[in-house]
C-alpha cells in the first residue's frame, strides 16, 4: 500500500467512484476524528478526509457542499455524475510530507 500514487481533491472535482466510496466509508457523515489537517504547497492549512482505491489515496477536501454532496448521493445518481466529471482531474498530487 505504500506504492499508492496521493492526491487532493475538490469535492467538485470527484468521479462517482470517489464519491460512492466516500459515502460507504462515512455514511453517517465524517467526524473530528476522520479529519486530516495538513499544509500545501502554498502553506494553506487544508482540511480533508481520506479514502482509499486499489491504486489511490485520495484527499478530499473538506467543506460545506461536500458534506450536502455525500449526504444526497443516491446510487441511482452515478450515471449523472459520471457524464459531468468525465473532463474531471484532480485539483494537486500530495508527497508523504504532506500528511499529517
């Protein structure tokens, strides 16, 4: 698992995959304790949850439309969601140092 490529992302920016997984992993919503803070590149404090693909770790930044995204996901709404995100890419790689 240390070989997993590392990336931020927006909540606007995520594929239905992402998503679906973020919902599954926090179904009733992320806590204090889920919640990653670390700085950028830029030395912005950043705020973010984690989730995990066979190949990637995501971390998705944290804010209000997130929180009404996961809590209004439907399965049925995947097909929309992968049409619009079909351009998407991911906001910035993030390096093990940016961690926290």
């Amino acid at each position: 698992m240390n070989n997993l490529r590392r990336v931020i992302v927006d909540y606007k920016k995520l594929t239905p995959e992402v998503l679906k997984l973020l919902v599954e992993k926090y179904p009733d919503g992320y806590g204090d304790n889920d919640v990653i803070n670390f700085k950028n590149l830029k030395g912005e404090t950043i705020e973010a949850v984690e989730v995990t693909t066979d190949d990637t770790k995501y971390l998705v930044k944290i804010s209000s439309k997130l929180e009404r995204t996961m809590a209004n996901f439907d399965d049925s709404d995947e097909d929309l969601l992968n049409e619009e995100n079909l351009d998407k890419i991911p906001d910035e790689e993030f390096s093990a140092s940016e961690e926290e």
